[in-house]
C-alpha cells in the first residue's frame, strides 16, 4: 500500500510540476502573426521537485518517471530532492517554480 501511495504521489508532483512549466499560453493570434512559426515545447531542461529525501521510494520513482519524459519529450529533466517538513518544503517549491 506504500509503494503505490508513494507512486501516486511522485506521479501527482511530477503533473503539478508539468503543469507549472507550461508557461503562459499566448493570447489570440493577429492576423499578422499567423505565419509565425510553430514552436514546440518544452525547449528548456525540466526541473523535476521531490519532496522527500534522495535515496527512497520517492526519489526512484521520480527518477524512473523523469527518464521515460526525458524519451518523450525530447529535454533533460532533472530531479532535484527538497526535504523538510514533511514534504511541505518541497511543495512550496513546486508552487513558486516558473
């Protein structure tokens, strides 16, 4: 039952953490702008936040996650382990990220 809570939580940050990195979402084109080219996101390495220390069940599975997205996506995603309170540490990050 730890194993699958522990995967369901390192699944829900890495969303939340995608999420956050999607940027902002241009407004509406002109008419002069739709022959602008198309570009693809991300273009820029992700940074993946655990919550929890390096070593556990959380870092392997954020780590594991964070190379089958790189395949997918084409970028270097990166984990960066923030410990403290309970994981709380960690999820203030991932609200203040970009």
């Amino acid at each position: 039952m730890k194993k699958i809570l522990s995967i369901m939580m390192v699944a829900t940050l890495a969303l939340g953490t995608l999420v956050g990195c999607s940027g902002n979402k241009p407004a509406a084109q002109s008419k002069n702008e739709t022959n602008a080219p198309k570009v693809e996101y991300p273009t820029k390495a992700i940074t993946l936040i655990n919550s929890f220390s390096p070593g556990g069940s959380n870092d392997l599975g954020a780590r594991v996650f964070a190379s089958y997205l790189e395949k997918e996506l084409s970028v270097p995603v990166v984990v960066e382990n923030k410990t403290g309170g309970g994981g709380w540490v960690g999820y203030s990050e991932v609200v203040k990220a970009k």
